[in-house]
C-alpha cells in the first residue's frame, strides 16, 4: 500500500543549491564557522549552535553565520528562531535558493505548512535537475492543502515465479509422531513448480482539514500453480478509518487508525477469516530520518483448523533512513508479536527482525535486499511431538528492479529464500521463489 510520509528532504535540495549565493564570512569568524560546519556534519547540531552564538553580536550581517545558525537552530528543534534567520538572508539576497529551501523546511517544523508550501514551489520554480525536482513534487503533493479534495491511487501488479515448495513441505520425509517413525506420503513432501501471479490494490485518502482526514482501500492477490493446483492461494482485504495529522513538539506526524478485514483462500476453500484494526504512525524526525510504527489487533478465525482460531498482537517498529544517492535508505524493523489460540499449543509469542536497503544503481535501475530472522515461541508441549514447538525462520529477499519511464511502471526480478528450522521436523522445510513482475501505477 502506498504511503504518504510528510518528510522534507533537505539532503536531497542541498545537492543542487551549493553553489547558491552567500556572503563571505569575516576572517574572524571564518574559523569559528569552519569548525561549526564539521560539528553539523556529524550531527551534533547543539554544539554547532553553541560555537556560533557567541560571534552573532559582532557579525550580524555575516550571512553565512546566520544560514549555519539557522540550521542548527531547526535541527535542535528551535524553528522559530531558525526561521528569523533564514528571513534575514533572503530580505537581502532574495535568490538565495538554499537559504529558501531551508527556510521552507523550519516552516514545516514549525507547523507552519502554508508558507513552507508556498517557499518549497519558489525552490522548484528555480529550474532544479530533474531528480531534485521529482523530489520537490513529492515534497508539494505531500502538503497538498485540504480543499484540494480527494486522492485516488491505484497498483496492479502481473508476474510469473517458480516455486521450489510451494506447500513449504518438510525437508525431512520421516518425522516421529508419538515416539513412532511416521513416512510422509508425497502429496505433502517438498516439490517444485511455476506458477502466475496477480495483484491489485486501490487507495482513497482526504483530508478534511489540516488535521482530520479519511483513509480507504481494497486490495486482492493470489498465486495458481500450473501442475500442483492444490496449494492456490488468494487473499483480500478492505480497510478504511480516520486519520489525523498534527505536530508532536517541532516534529510532524500522521496516525492513519484503520479498521479492516481480510479472507483468504486455500485450494479454492476458505482458510482463514481476519479483522480488526492497523493503525500505522508516521513521524519524521529530520530530513533524513523517519520513525514508523505499524501495528495489528486482530482477530483470526481458521476455517481448516479451529485449534488455531484466537487473537493476534502485533507491532513493527523501523526506522527509514534516507543517506547518499536521492532515494536510497536503509531501513531496520523489529517485530513483536503474541498469537491467541483455542488449543494451548498452538499459542505463541515471536520477536524478528529485518533490514531492508534500497539503493538506486543508475540508468534506471535499482536495487531492494531484506535478509530478517524470526523465532516463533509455543507455550504448550504438543502431545503428537512430545516436546513444545520453537521454530526460527530465516529469510531473504532481493529484488532488481528496472524503472521503465511510462507512468512510472516497473519490472522487477526477484529471489526470496526461506529456511524454517523447527524443533518438530513436520515444520522444518527450505524454499527458493523467483519471480518477475511488472508493476503498473495509476
């Protein structure tokens, strides 16, 4: 699904606005400000300002004293001073470009969305490159004013995959089954086979004002095997809530509080039955730093298996940090989680972790890996097994993908590798996918 971050992107602004004119620092100063650069460069923005302060009195029509301060002031969450600064430059340099651009970005931590709206369309209007300006836009979309109505979004995604284990059958064809050695038939040993794929989802967001807002959507997708049709799958959901945006201290967030259900399918039959609700928390920290919270409160009804009907708590915790080349990041996510079920075995609680990098390669290409680790912890001895199931399961994904300059369609050639390791062996099991898709937004 597609989501609306609220994040300014002075990294990314910086790239083309160095060469913007500034005054030269006095000799006196020049060293003080030399210093304070390298302290900002490493993030200790507090210690910037405390460099800087002190040579204010003397040289207040230094404006590079002033742009520096500025920026420290905005990154120790001081926006309102900052602003003032950043206003004096401009009162007397109008096309400083990089003194607007962060002008526009201590407006939108201040809260003030229409004037960092308005100074954000002035960097734009500037003639940026065109990857600047891509960002630029999505900056402007994201301050959308509320009278500018609904959105609409759509994505639709078609692709071909071969599945080495498309049931996830054990690895091992004999398991223990109480004390006694059981031999799996075939039908539920490892086998490969391809496959085609499909999915669908539609998004509707409007906010009412600057701070209330109504989210919806539906999304729809599944798998058919072309030998082993037994294990086709499909799965929808629709969701829809309020949303609201706001300001926690100098930092924008918005909490989109969804409610929503989900049904999938198994072999053509009912498998299992979701609802609840998926609030989602988004807070910027800094222009490249950006805090999610997603988590779940669900109720699962298990069509095939009532032993495992019972609610579910989860929560993913990630941090997205946007570093080097426009668009790349790296995103670590932790996950907690605690499964409810009828049958006191089949309970569990489960903690995981991932780190997913994207980074863009050039003419058009870039790059997605995501290696994550889970444990799932049961509470109860299993009777069949005699022993309490814990299994770890290993996964990786990665992903090439060619962005193809129409509509910002893309193709993509993906590898995913799981490898569950259980304590039960009718648990253990290895799996390779490979997919290409194509991916078409609207």
């Amino acid at each position: 699904m597609r989501k609306h971050h609220l994040i300014a992107t002075t990294f990314i602004i910086a790239l083309f606005v160095t060469g913007a004119a500034q005054a030269q620092a006095p000799s006196s100063a020049a060293a003080a400000e030399a210093d304070a650069g390298k302290l900002l460069q490493s993030g200790q923005a507090q210690a910037a300002c405390d460099r800087l302060r002190p040579l204010l009195p003397g040289n207040r029509d230094d404006l590079q004293l002033r742009f520096m301060m500025g920026q420290c002031l905005t990154q120790t969450g001081k926006p309102d001073e900052a602003i003032q600064h950043f206003q004096f430059i401009l009162a007397r340099e109008p096309g400083n470009t990089r003194a607007r651009a962060e002008l526009a970005n201590a407006e939108l931590a201040a809260g003030q969305t229409n004037s960092a709206r308005a100074d954000y369309q002035s960097v734009l209007d500037a003639d940026p490159p065109p990857q600047v300006r891509a960002d630029l836009q999505r900056i402007l979309a994201s301050l959308a004013p509320a009278n500018t109505g609904k959105e609409w979004s759509a994505q639709f995604t078609f692709g071909a995959l071969f599945d080495s284990n498309p049931g996830a059958g054990p690895s091992s064809g004999t398991i223990t089954v109480f004390g006694a050695p059981f031999q799996l038939s075939s039908a539920v040993r490892k086998r490969s086979d391809w496959g085609l794929e499909a999915a669908g989802e539609i998004d509707y967001a409007h906010f009412f004002n600057d701070t209330v807002g109504f989210t919806a959507g539906a999304a729809l997708g599944g798998v058919h095997y072309l030998t082993y049709d037994q294990f086709d799958y499909g799965a929808g959901t629709l969701f829809a809530g309020p949303a609201f945006r706001g300001n926690f201290g100098a930092l924008p967030f918005q909490l989109n509080t969804n409610a929503n259900v989900s049904h999938s399918l198994f072999n053509g039959r009912d498998y299992s039955t979701s609802f609840g609700l998926a609030p989602l928390f988004t807070m910027p920290i800094n222009s490249q730093l950006v805090f999610l919270e997603q988590a779940s409160i669900e109720q699962n009804i298990y069509h095939t298996d009532s032993s495992r009907t019972g609610q579910a708590y989860f929560g993913v915790t990630s941090l997205q940090w946007f570093w080097g080349s426009p668009g790349a990041y790296i995103q670590p996510k932790l996950l907690l989680g605690h499964e409810e079920a009828r049958a006191a075995f089949n309970r569990d609680d489960q903690i995981g972790g991932s780190l997913a990098i994207f980074q863009p390669i050039g003419n058009g290409f870039s790059v997605y890996v995501e290696p994550g680790i889970r444990n799932a912890a049961y509470e109860k001895n299993t009777p069949a097994f005699g022993n309490t199931r814990n299994d770890t399961i290993y996964t990786t994904t990665a992903s090439l993908i060619y962005d193809l300059g129409y509509h910002d369609a893309q193709v993509s050639l993906t590898y995913a590798w799981t490898f569950a390791d259980s304590n039960q062996a009718l648990y253990t099991y290895h799996r390779h996918q490979g997919s290409v898709q194509l991916t078409v937004p609207f």
